[in-house]
C-alpha cells in the first residue's frame, strides 16, 4: 500500500484506484519483482519445505501472470489473489486429509471470494468476464502448483 501511494504522490499513477490499465503498468512491475525476490529468497531457506516451496511459486507464478496480462487486457488481480487462497486451502485439504482443520477457512474462503468478486463488479472495477478470467487463472495455477508438483 506505501508503495502505491509513493507512486501516487511521485505522480506514476493518476489516482489510488488505478481505474485506467496503463496506470498499473508500473505499480505491477515493482511486485512481480518483489514477488521474484521473495520466492527466491524464501526457498533458500533450510527450514522451507517442498509444500511452503510450491505454493510460493505458485504465487509468485499467478503475480507474474495477472501482471503480464495486464499489458493486453484488465483482468481482475483481485479476483485472482482470493481463488489462489480457496485453491491452496482446497488443495492442502485434500494432501492433509487426516487434520479436519480447513473447514472454516474453506468456508470463510468462499464468502471472501464471493465478496470480492460481487464487490468488483459492483464497483464496476471489472467485467464480468474479466473477474472470472482473475479467479480462474488465481485458483488453477495456485491448486494445480501443489497437485501436480507434490
């Protein structure tokens, strides 16, 4: 968040909103890079395991992608960060079957992604088109990462 305001105030941005595509040109450069730097540094770490390894990756991969995308078509990157979340929380449930503990985060998962989603087109931030392209690029890059890398 300080580093889109330091963009608004440098003038990069015209507004916080970044209604306009090529205002996120920049602000999304700088986090795919951040996104790089902390995948790599993270995963060199003794104490990261393969599953921690993936899902950085993952991550980092559906940044990396919405921000490409970016360039040609606004496809909604909040839509693609919260289905990343349900398709991690689904996926670990499935390779953690015996510890019943993702049912509330399932859960809380799904209204957030309903949320999210119901207030970007309410906002008229995204057509719809452009906020189910978001959710299923976030959730099959961030579930497929651990089910077939595992």
């Amino acid at each position: 968040m300080l580093t889109v305001i330091m963009f608004r105030f440098t003038k990069v941005i015209k507004d916080l909103q970044m209604t306009e595509r090529r205002d996120r040109y920049v602000p999304f450069i700088f986090i795919s890079l951040f996104y790089i730097i902390v995948t790599y540094l993270m995963t060199k770490q003794s104490w990261f395991n393969e599953i921690m390894t993936l899902s950085m990756i993952g991550m980092t991969t559906v940044v990396v992608l919405t921000n490409l995308i970016t360039f040609f078509w606004k496809i909604s990157a909040h839509a693609a960060g919260v289905a990343g979340w349900l398709g991690f929380i689904l996926i670990y449930a499935k390779f953690f079957a015996s510890s019943n503990t993702l049912f509330w985060p399932l859960i809380i998962a799904i209204c957030l992604n309903g949320l999210v989603i119901w207030a970007r087109l309410y906002l008229n931030a995204h057509k719809p088109r452009e906020s189910f392209a978001g959710f299923a690029l976030g959730f099959l890059f961030c579930y497929c990462s651990i089910l077939f890398f595992a």
